[in-house]
C-alpha cells in the first residue's frame, strides 16, 4: 500500500517533479534543526532526493548556536546587533574553525550518506564568497552599528557553483568570505550569504529551513505564522517592532534572491517531515509549512 500511494504521489506530481529539472534550488539551513541529528538528516535526505530528481541543489549552511557554544567554552561572550553577531579576531578563529571543521564537514558526510555527491566550498579550501566589512552608512541591509569582523558579500563566484551543479555535485557553503585581495576574512551571516548566493545563481527556487513555523504578523508567540507576506508588509511590521532580531537577515536575504530572480522563495520549518520537497513542489501562494516572501 505504501509503494501505491508513492506511485500515485509520483503520477499526480510528474509535470511539477519534471519542472524542477536542472533548476538551481538555494537551501539555506539554519537554526536549531542542526543540533538535532535526526532533524538533520531529514532535511539533507529531502535536498538528496531534489537531486535525484534532476534539480540542482546548493546548500548554505550557519552554526549560530555551536558557535555560540565554542565560544563560551572559550570564555567569549557572544553580541549580536540586528540578529548578526559582533567578531573580533579570537571570534572569526572560532567561526571559521566551527563553520568548516565541525558544521561543514557533518553535512557533508550526511548528504554522502544518503546518496547525493556532496562537495564543500569554504575559507579553509575552495572558497566562493568574497566581500568587504559591513558599514555603519544606514544603507539597505546594513546595520546601524559596527560589527566588527563581519562583511557583506560583494561577489559570489557564481560559475564555480554553477560548474559543480551541472556535474551532478551539491555544493555546500560554508558563510565565510574572502575580502577582495584575499588578505582578509570575514564572517558572513550565513542568511545574508544565502541570498547574496541565489541572486548571483538567479535560483528559481530560494528557501530558508529554520526552526520556525514561518513569520508571524503579532508579537505572541503562539500567533500563527503569515502564509504569504510582502517587501511593504514587512516593512510595515518591522517598524512596529513585530519583526526583529534573526528573522530580519532572513527576510532581507529573501528580498536580495527575489531582486536577483528568484520566483519561489520562502521561509520554512525544517522540523517537519519533506517540508522541503513539499516547498520545491509547491506553487508560490500554496499552502507550505511557513511563509512565501514576496515582492
């Protein structure tokens, strides 16, 4: 019975499956779904069966809370502005080594371990990003205090990402950037990275997986999560302080892939099972588990 009701799942979905091929579908993954194993390995089977499928998936991955715990363990307390954390040198050692060391490399084992054929791209190998410190001048996406060792993306070398997709490889990206000579690196927040990452890509398909339900248009917690929201409404609600912190570089990341070309994008809760396929399936406007973000 179970083969029959993927058969028929198959068959009522094979113009929308067949559309995805050779579709580049940028899959941030963040949030406390990568503390859990379990959660984790869900999620990248659900990237591995996209590319079994014929689509061309690029993942972005943060660590904000393993970093956050390296460290504590190193006796650094971490400072965040905007949702984006404050680095200094001894704090970019720990993103770095965090990032490509420990969050980089499991992903990449799990993606091997369910059949697809990961490849990792970061600051300690081949790296992709490239970007200058963020500035303090008011300007879009910019926070309004100093961050430190934190940059903007300038330039994604988007052939190399492209290259490895066409050759049937995952790419996995590590949020750390190179500045222009190379002489330098700076931490990247890792939703800021991902849509730097689908503009440059002009990815179809751009999705953040997080720990939320998607975002909410009231400051209850338990509020429902808006099913579809746009560039006017977040705006509105973020002067009223409804949206703020972490979700803000999200949403900012969504508006850049949508001015880049992308035409599905959206924010969706990992923690619920193939949520990702359902999304890369799904019309924009349809039910998903989260929020479309739209123009």
């Amino acid at each position: 019975m179970m083969i029959d009701a993927a058969i028929d799942t198959l068959a009522s979905r094979h113009a929308r499956i067949a559309r995805l091929r050779d579709v580049v579908v940028v899959v941030k993954v963040g949030g406390s779904i990568q503390d859990d194993s379990t959660q984790m390995r869900q999620v990248m089977r659900d990237v591995a069966a996209l590319s079994a499928l014929g689509a061309l998936p690029v993942i972005v991955h943060g660590g904000g809370k393993a970093i956050s715990a390296a460290m504590t363990a190193a006796g650094l307390q971490a400072r965040f502005v905007q949702g984006q954390r404050y680095t200094d040198e001894a704090t970019l050692a720990i993103v770095e080594r965090v990032l490509v060391r420990h969050v980089n490399s499991e992903l990449c084992s799990l993606l091997g371990e369910e059949g697809a054929a990961p490849y990792p791209l970061h600051s300690l190998g081949s790296c992709v990003l490239f970007g200058e410190r963020t500035g303090t001048d008011q300007s879009p996406g910019r926070p309004s205090e100093d961050l430190g060792l934190v940059g903007r993306i300038t330039r994604v070398a988007a052939p190399v990402i492209r290259g490895l997709t066409l050759q049937r490889f995952v790419p996995v990206i590590a949020p750390v950037a190179l500045t222009g000579d190379g002489a330098a690196k700076l931490n990247v927040n890792a939703d800021l990275a991902a849509g730097a990452i689908a503009a440059a890509l002009r990815a179809p398909v751009f999705m953040l997986v997080s720990d939320t339900t998607g975002v909410r248009t009231a400051p209850d917690p338990a509020a429902p999560h808006a099913p579809s929201l746009s560039k006017a409404q977040v705006e509105s609600l973020s002067a009223a302080g409804i949206i703020a912190g972490g979700m803000l570089p999200k949403l900012n990341a969504c508006f850049e892939a949508i001015r880049g070309g992308s035409a599905a994008v959206s924010i969706i809760d990992g923690r619920q099972p193939r949520t990702i396929l359902s999304a890369a399936l799904a019309e924009p406007g349809e039910p998903i588990a989260g929020t479309w973000v739209v123009a």
